[in-house]
C-alpha cells in the first residue's frame, strides 16, 4: 500500500482538520495527502513557534488559532466553531497520513451514507523506526476518526480523547498510517508530559459531570478497552506493578516481540517509561496536590491508544 494516492481526484463532502504544535517536519506532507481527498483542509494550531503555521498556509490548508486547554476542548472546539462547509470532519494527526485504498474508499462510500450513520471507524498502522508494528495490540487499532459534526462531540479528557456519535458507526476496510518523522527523544520528551495529564486525568473522572463514556465490555475495541483497563486493572494490579503487567501484555500475550527491535524498544518505552511515569506521578498527585506535576506546555497531537 502507497503512503500518497495514485490519482488527484478530490471530494468536497468532507473537510480535514489537524491539530498542530510545533508541526513544520510533518505539516507540508500532511497537507499534500489531505487534499487528494478534499479541498477544504483546515489547521487548528495552538500556538507554535515553528514554520507550522506559515507552511501550512503555504501548501493551502485555512490556518485558525485556539489557545490550548486539553486534547478534548480542542477537539470539541474545532468541531462546533471552524467555518465548516461539509458536513463530515475527518481529524487526522500531523504525523499520519490517508493511504490510497482509503481515500478511494471514502470516496466511494461517502455520499450514500445512510442518515443513520453518524461515524466511520478505521484501522491504524502505526510504524516505528522505520517498521510497521503489526503485533503487541497495535494492529488492528480501531479509530473513529469520521463524524457528521452536527451528531458529534468529543468526550471531556484531557488526554486519550474519544470522538461520539449519536448514530451508528460503519467500519472502513482501509487505514490510516502513522509515520512519526520526529526522533525518539522527541516522543520521551511529549510522553513526559503526557503522563502527567493522564495521571491528573486518573483523578479528575471520578467527579460528576464529565463528558466521556466509561467504556462497555460489549462495546467497541475502544470501549472494551478503557472497560478492562478502569473496572480489571487499575483495581486488581497494584500501581507499582502496572508498567510490568503493561509490558507482559503487550510484549508477549499479544506478540510484541514478533516486531523485532523496534517492538522491544517500543513496548519497553511504552511500559517502563511512560505507564511508569504515570503511576508515579498518580501517586505524587494524590500525596501532594497537582502542583506535584507539571503540565503540559503545549497542544501537540497525540493519539496513542494501544492500551
């Protein structure tokens, strides 16, 4: 499968937006995929430093600025203000990218949607040093990534946000791939404030009001999921032990280590850098108040859901 398709063909009936923060090595390609789908490409920036912006409007993406707050603010942010003139938003990070197949099928498909359909899920290849991660549950990664804004919101999470339809939701056969071009400090240096949202995120569910779901064991890939993770482990595995249970589920009952280098090196970052960084500053949250932690300085995509 070709990262770029074959033909130009356009269509306007749905609109892109990418969230960015520090995005010039990614954004020109992102851009050039996104529009052989559709015309109306949009970047909702949230404060870089870099080219991002200026790149963007150079490769002819619409350019709007929010202040970052949260992942799921500006999710729901961009879905209830951007001047849309399509009905289907199509969210896609700075660092992926639609495959061929993917784009034809969306065309294909797209304008006999049935008015029940609210959302389209589709799969994700996630490449890591240069190498698909086919095992250690990362493929098949569902992602609902295709929503009729009108029937849409995004749940309230600061971090591992979810999109919800009030409709049904139709599974694509082809996927999305994402090919990160930054270095892996660059992921340890994001992952380092990543864990602290999540760890305040850890708290902050159990107050009423929140706009997110649960997860259900019968529910989707997603939902089963955050179902097994809130109701089996995080009350039967103890905090200290979690990074190592993490590691032994994605490493060896779901094959990571069929991925060779890159997977060891991935599951081992994954598990004792970022699971552990989590716990223990879940810990220093709950002893200390969330001064104990910093925040995260800024709005960079993030979409990592394999456990």
């Amino acid at each position: 499968m070709t990262l770029l398709p074959k033909h130009q063909r356009q269509t306007d009936l749905a609109t892109v937006v990418i969230l960015t923060m520090n995005e010039e090595i990614h954004i020109p390609r992102a851009v050039e995929n996104a529009k052989l789908l559709t015309s109306q490409v949009f970047i909702l920036d949230s404060g870089s430093t870099d080219k991002t912006r200026d790149l963007a409007k150079a490769f002819g993406a619409e350019v709007f600025y929010h202040a970052f707050e949260n992942y799921g603010d500006q999710r729901q942010w961009a879905l209830r203000e951007l001047p849309y003139k399509n009905d289907w938003v199509f969210f896609l990070d700075a660092d992926e990218l639609l495959s061929d197949d993917l784009i034809e099928e969306i065309q294909e498909f797209i304008a006999q949607t049935p008015d029940d359909v609210d959302g389209y899920r589709m799969r994700r290849r996630f490449y890591w040093m240069g190498r698909w991660l086919r095992h250690g549950g990362l493929y098949p990664l569902w992602l609902l990534r295709m929503v009729r804004r009108q029937n849409a919101w995004c749940e309230d999470r600061t971090v591992n946000e979810h999109l919800l339809v009030s409709g049904l939701v139709k599974d694509l056969r082809h996927d999305i791939l994402h090919v990160d071009l930054k270095p892996i400090s660059d992921w340890i240096a994001k992952h380092n404030s990543y864990s602290s949202l999540e760890a305040r995120e850890y708290l902050r569910q159990a107050q009423p009001g929140a706009r997110t779901h649960s997860g259900r064991l019968m529910g989707s890939q997603a939902e089963r999921k955050r179902w097994l993770r809130t109701r089996i482990v995080d009350r039967l595995v103890p905090p200290i032990i979690r990074p190592l249970f993490y590691f032994s589920y994605g490493y060896f009952l779901r094959f990571g280590f069929l991925d060779g280098k890159p997977g060891l090196l991935y599951h081992v970052l994954r598990s004792f850098s970022y699971r552990f960084m989590i716990e223990a500053k879940y810990m220093a949250i709950r002893g200390q108040g969330s001064e104990a932690v910093n925040p995260l300085p800024s709005g960079e995509s993030k979409d990592e859901r394999s456990y």
